[in-house]
C-alpha cells in the first residue's frame, strides 16, 4: 500500500472541504433565492417549505446510506459519485421550468450529498493522526465556511443580476474542482472497505420519517390536530420504532443503535438534533424575512447573512482547538448557550421589523454554532473504531439531518398557520364579507407571493392593511423561532447533563458479534 505524502493528505483536506462548500452554497443559495422562487413559480407558503423540506427529508432518510456506503465500497468512489450527482441535481434544480422538476432536482441534490457527505468528512478526519484530528476537522469547516461567507453574497448577486436559477448553477464549477483535488489526493483519499448493504433498512427509515415531516408540514393546512395530521405522525413514529428494533437485531445495521450506548455518542446526537432543527428554520426564513419584510435586495440579503457567517467560520477552528485541549464539552457548551441567547434575542428583534437590533443575535447565534458544531462530529466519529467511522459519521448525520427536516416542518407550520389566522383576521377589520373582502384577499395573496404589482396596490388603496400584513408576517416569523429556540435549549440541556469535561479513551463500537 503506497503511503500518502503530507501534500497529498491535506488535498484530501480540501476535496472534503470543497463538497462541503458545495453544500453550505446550496444551502445558502436556495434561501437567498426562495423569494425569487416563490414569486416566479407563484408559490404558496406550504409548497415554498418544500423547497427545503424535501431536500432535508432525502438527507435525513438516507445519509447514513451514504456512510455505510463508503465503508462498504470506499468513501473515494462514493465521494466522487456524490459530487457528479449533486451537480447533476444543481443543474435539473436550475433548469428548472415548475415546482415538480424543481423538486426532482432537489431529491437528486439530497441524494449526491447523502454520498459525498460522510465521505467528505472521513476524508478530512482520517487524513491526520488522532493528534491532529482537531486541528484538520477545524479547517474542512472554517474552509467549509468560507462557502458559507462567500456562497450568499455570490449567490445574492446573482440571482439579483440572473435571477434564481444561476443559485444552483454556481455548484456546478466547484464540483469540478473538487473532484480535481480529490484525484491529486491519491492514496490519502482511500480508507478500509468491508461488510454488505441493504436497502431494504433505508426503505423503512424512510418510510418513517415521510409520514412524520408530511404530518407536520401540512398540519397548518389539515388542522394541528385533525385525524389526518396525528395518524400520518402517529403512523411514522411506529415505522420509527420498528427501524430502530431492527437495527438493533441487525448484524450489520444501516444505524448502529449501539453507538448511542455511550453517553457521549448520544450527547453529541442529541446536540446536532436540536441545533440543526434551529438552523434549517433560520436559514430559511431569515432570508424571507430580509427580503418580504425589510425589503432587502438579494445582495443585501447575502450580505446581511455574513453577520451570522463570519462569526460562525471565525470560531469553527477556535472550537478545533478547543476540543484538542479539553475534549468537546466545553466549545459545545459555550457554544449552545451563545446560540441560545441569539436565538432568543431575535424572537424579540423580529417582530419590530428593526435589522439594527437582530445584528447582535445574528453575531451570537454565529459563534455560538461555530463552536459547537464541527466539534460534534469529531468527537462522535472518534467513538467508533476506524473501520466503522463511516457508519458512525451517518448515525450522527442522519440524527441531525432528521432535525433539519422535522424542524423546518414544525417551525414552517407554525408561521404558516399562524401568519394565516392573523391575515384573515386583518381581511376581515378591513372589508365587510361579500366581494370587497373577496378582492383583499386576493390582492394580499398576490403581495404575500411576493408580485410587486399586488403590492404597489395594496399599498396605494390599503395602506393599512399593507402594514398590518408587513407587521403579522415579522410576528408569524419571530413565533417560530421560539421553537427553535427551545430546541436549542434542550441541545445545550444534554450537553450539560450527558458530556464529560475530558472523556476517556472512546468505548469504540468494534463490530457485530
């Protein structure tokens, strides 16, 4: 076996580094871009979430596929098929001409990140001794979140000057330069291959967690507690239990349901569950808050995210070091509580439709994930045996990918529901019933869509009601955040009572009996 050179384990570093840009850009794009979607495919607040919801729902039921596949076939082969399908998803999402191809382009994104994501980060984390695994992991995400500095305000400018679609085609570049940096890593992209594959346990998790992100998504529609609603959740919370008892008697499990018998292994589940629930809804309605309610370009919207982004890239390697020295319980703790006072300072900020008082939220909130986050991974991956870290890399990714999807269903629906129970309220103190109130509604429909013509309108004959509708809209996205909020609240909760300050030597989960 040829030995890797020090230049070729830290191309491995940076092809890692580049398929995670790709995902932080996509990530960042689509938010930017959502208002441009949403007013030119003419779509309502529920097919909107989708957007990112099914996106999500695609990681979470299938990224720890993309693990095992790469301990089963080796993570430079799946690494390098992940990467040609996400651009290959990019380009259908840009082409896109309905909501229908747009949705198909994002499965197909979800699916090329479920195989170059676990991937990656092996990538990353492997290519150094454990002595400088820290330091690597730091620099894959503060790489990483150069995308996320710079993949906003690119994409802004774009979609700004293109329009939406050049959101998904700037991928399409990178992809190619990161499978360039891939093939000059050589031997230091390759890894231990073993065991088998089957299908059939990401066909059951999926299965669950469809009926539970459907339930919620469409709870603001059906009723938050309709027959409809609670049997879809009650429907996917059975499909659940019944993946994770198989899991359990598996012998070679798709989720090894061992990993989280070790204290510290669930902490950091539970950490990535909570705080991707929070991040997914801020990502998403942040942008549509900038844009529908300040009023922001896309291109200022891009860059008013580099107040939560640049916090975020800044004490990412911060947090490296951090748990190289005193292992990840006190970066994960100062980072969630940091988060957790951002994210309760922007419910108050938001409903006052003030930017200059979300600046500081946007900054704490940055550095508090900055911190908490990467070091997560490192740690919860350093708990299993080397051949075993692609698997254990999908627990941990399908765990988080399952908040993100769960969170966006749950804080979209609140928004959603409750922007909807206070337009018809403001419809109905501005019009009497009959054909007047017929027509508002209509002419706010189109302004919520986002149509300048429909807003220019309500603004001339109902200037009130305009600002009723500006104001209801900042209340319904401030109300949702409080559920991240308490997601966040709950992740640090678990960091305090199930992380040890300097955990020993890692109970590692060596394989099936």
């Amino acid at each position: 076996m040829t030995t890797a050179t020090s230049q070729q384990r830290w191309c491995a570093v940076f092809a890692g580094s580049g398929a995670l840009g790709m995902i932080m850009i996509d990530a960042t794009g689509t938010a930017v871009a959502l208002p441009s979607i949403q007013r030119d495919l003419m779509l309502s607040h529920g097919a909107q979430q989708w957007i990112i919801t099914l996106y999500a729902l695609t990681v979470a039921a299938a990224i720890a596929t993309g693990g095992r596949l790469a301990d089963v076939f080796g993570r430079d082969r799946v690494f390098r098929a992940g990467v040609t399908l996400f651009a290959a998803g990019s380009l259908l999402s840009g082409l896109s001409l309905n909501l229908p191809m747009l949705l198909s382009g994002r499965v197909l994104e979800g699916l090329g990140n479920i195989l170059m994501a676990p991937a990656a980060a092996l990538l990353a984390t492997e290519a150094f001794g454990p002595a400088q695994r820290g330091r690597a992991m730091g620099i894959y995400s503060g790489l990483g979140g150069l995308a996320l500095v710079f993949g906003p305000i690119i994409c802004g400018a774009l979609v700004q000057l293109g329009g939406w679609r050049w959101a998904f085609f700037v991928n399409l570049p990178l992809a190619a330069a990161t499978l360039l940096t891939l093939r000059a890593a050589g031997p230091a992209a390759t890894g231990p291959r073993g065991g088998t594959f089957r299908p059939a346990h990401s066909l059951l998790l999926a299965a669950a967690l469809g009926p539970i992100v459907l339930g919620l998504q469409q709870s603001h529609v059906w009723g938050w507690t309709s027959p409809l609603t609670l049997t879809l959740v009650a429907l996917g919370a059975v499909l659940l239990g019944l993946f994770i008892l198989g899991q359990r008697r598996a012998a070679e499990p798709l989720v090894d349901m061992r990993l989280f018998a070790d204290r510290q292994f669930a902490a950091d589940s539970i950490v990535l569950f909570c705080a991707q629930c929070a991040l997914v809804g801020q990502s998403a309605f942040g942008a549509i808050y900038l844009q529908r309610i300040l009023h922001f370009t896309p291109l200022q919207s891009g860059l008013a995210m580099l107040l939560f982004l640049v916090p975020l890239m800044v004490c990412a390697p911060l947090g490296g070091l951090l748990y190289d020295r005193h292992g990840a319980k006190l970066p994960v703790v100062a980072g969630l509580s940091l988060g957790t006072l951002g994210l309760l300072w922007e419910t108050q900020a938001l409903p006052r439709a003030d930017f200059v008082l979300m600046m500081p939220a946007l900054v704490a909130t940055g550095a508090g994930m900055g911190l908490a986050l990467s070091q997560t991974y490192t740690d919860g991956t350093a708990r299993a045996a080397e051949g075993q870290r692609g698997r254990a890399f999908g627990a941990l990714d399908t765990v988080r990918q399952m908040g993100g999807a769960i969170g966006m269903a749950a804080i979209g629906t609140v928004v959603a529901g409750l922007e909807r129970a206070r337009f018809l309220d403001i419809a109905a103190g501005a019009a009497p019933e009959g054909a007047a109130r017929r027509a508002l509604e209509g002419l706010m429909e189109q302004a919520v869509y986002g149509r300048p013509e429909a807003v220019e309108a309500l603004v001339a004959q109902w200037p009130a009601v305009a600002s009723a509708l500006r104001l209801s809209a900042a209340r319904s996205i401030g109300d949702g955040y409080y559920v991240g909020t308490g997601m966040v609240a709950l992740g640090l909760l678990a960091a305090v009572v199930l992380m040890r300050r300097k955990p020993a030597a890692p109970a590692v989960v060596k394989g099936a009996p």
